[in-house]
C-alpha cells in the first residue's frame, strides 16, 4: 500500500473538499443579489479569503484549512457564515459558538422571509443573499461525500 490509510483518507478529504468548493462556485452567481459589497462570497485559494483569517480575532480558532467558501457580511449585523467540510460555522462579530453539521441546518419563512436557524438559538437572515439558493446549496453539500 504506497499511500497507506493516512494518504487514502487525506486524498478522499482533499476530493470532498473540492467537490464542495465547486458547489459554491457553481451556486456563487446567483446566491449574492448586491453589488454593492455589502456582503461577498469569499472562495478558498483568494487574496480575500486569506485576508479574512488574518483578523487577529479569527487566529487560532483552526478551522482555515476545513473552510472552502465564506459569505461575509459588511453590514451592522456583521455575520458571516463560514462553510467547512463539516458544516456551518456562524461568525457574528468576529465570535463563533459552534460548527452545525448540514443536516441541522434547517430554513423556515417569518413575515415574508426566509431564516436560516442553527442550533436552538442561531439565525441568519440577509438581504443581499438569496435564501433560496442558500438553502439549495446546503442541501447539496449535504449529499457530497
């Protein structure tokens, strides 16, 4: 065995990671409706990504090397939801809780609009994101394996 179990489970990791980066690229035109930069879709491997972990406050968490995709928000609410090979990650003011797994992320409609609920008490709503092809895109990185 050349690879041996290690280099075998590296390599599947490494594939499920770009088969879930591609996901997003594919989602990435229409999932941010603004053009203003309000809020951006950051992808693994840009200068703007790479920038996003050298907050001082993001150093150290370890979860830069799991994250393919970010969707950072530059509005008052400043959330960011940070996508990693094992599930969501909610930033809201440079503070994270917890990674929720996909399928404990779940959608529902108040007054006219689409929430993203996590947890038992994280959400996430934005105006420049489209909730539906949020939710599209969770459901099919949840089937990636």
């Amino acid at each position: 065995d050349i690879l041996g179990s290690d280099g075998i489970a590296e390599n599947e990791r490494r594939k499920k990671f770009e088969k879930m980066k591609q996901y997003v690229k594919d989602f990435a035109s229409d999932l941010i409706k603004n053009n203003d930069n309000e809020t951006t879709l950051l992808l693994s491997g840009d200068n703007a990504f790479n920038s996003y972990f050298s907050n001082s406050k993001l150093q150290g968490i370890g979860f830069k090397n799991d994250t393919f995709a970010i969707i950072d928000d530059k509005t008052k609410k400043d959330k960011a939801i940070v996508f990693t090979q094992k599930g969501l990650l909610l930033i809201t003011k440079n503070k994270s809780r917890a990674i929720y797994r996909y399928t404990d992320v779940e959608f529902y409609r108040s007054s006219g609009q689409k929430i993203m609920c996590m947890g038992d008490s994280e959400k996430y709503s934005n105006i420049n994101v489209d909730m539906d092809k949020l939710e599209n895109l969770i459901l099919n990185l949840n089937n990636v394996k």
